[in-house]
C-alpha cells in the first residue's frame, strides 16, 4: 500500500506557493514509487488530512515574526479533531521568510509537538525572496521526505 505526504501550505504574494510546488515536484519525482502526496493550501485542509497522512511537509510566510495567520487556523480547526487519533507524524517545515524565520519555525515546533509531530529535517528558511537556489533546496526536501516515506525510513 503506498504511504502518504500532505503537503499543507499559505502564500499571499506566491512566494511560499512556489516553495510548495517545488517540494510536491520532488515528492512526486519519478523515483518515488509508492507515495501519494497531497498539496494543499492551509484554509483547504482539514482532519481527514491529518488522519490520511502517515507524514506532512508545511509552509508558511513569516508575518510579524509569526507563522500566517491560516497555518495558524489550520492547527485550529484540526488539533482537536485528531487528539488521540494519530500517531506521531514525522515532518519538516519550509518558511519564506522578512527576517529570519525563526519566530515562525518556534511557534510551528511548539504546536507541532502537541500532535503529536517529529521533526525529521531542519526547518528550510528562505529570506527575502526566493531564487532557484531555494526552489532546488525545497524540491530537495519535498524528495527527502516522500524517499523517507517510501523505503520506510520514516
């Protein structure tokens, strides 16, 4: 049976779409045999996507030091909702970040590790703008994570 990646993600100016897209490109790529993957944007997702999920990849944009205001309702309206009902998912976090990400990324892990959620890569951070450096990285970690869920890594 395959395994699956979610993929749940908030953009307003494109910049976190296109990290997303990238990171579904990778867990798509051809080498990954046995893994469906869903890309979502956070006010699309839900618990049944949680629950469908045997791994999860987010993004967000920093705002005011902050993840947005929809990842944050995404947690809102799942945490409940599969309390109990999952088991710890490993996931990684992507962030287009103003300044340095980091409050984001905190607030991520902190919520994340109510879920339960274990954090199997180093939060992914681009600052100002993104280029195809970052794109490459992001399509990388998209990779990592479906290969992980593939060969059972994860």
């Amino acid at each position: 049976m395959p395994k699956h990646l979610l993929i749940v993600y908030h953009s307003k100016t494109g910049n976190t779409e296109a990290l997303a897209q990238a990171a579904y490109a990778g867990a798509t790529d051809d080498l990954i045999d046995a893994v469906d993957v869903r890309l979502l944007r956070a006010r699309d997702a839900g618990p049944g996507d949680l629950l469908w999920a045997d791994a999860l990849l987010l993004g967000t944009p920093e705002n005011f030091g902050y993840m947005s205001g929809a990842m944050k309702d995404f947690f809102d309206r799942t945490f409940y909702e599969v309390e109990g009902r999952i088991a710890a998912l490993p996931y990684a976090i992507f962030i287009s970040a103003g300044n340095d990400g980091s409050g984001a990324v905190r607030a991520i892990q902190r919520i994340g590790n109510g879920y339960p959620f274990s954090q199997v890569q180093e939060p992914l951070i681009t600052r100002d703008g993104i280029d195809a450096a970052d794109l490459a990285r992001c399509q990388e970690l998209g990779m990592t994570l479906a290969a992980g869920l593939d060969t059972g890594v994860f």
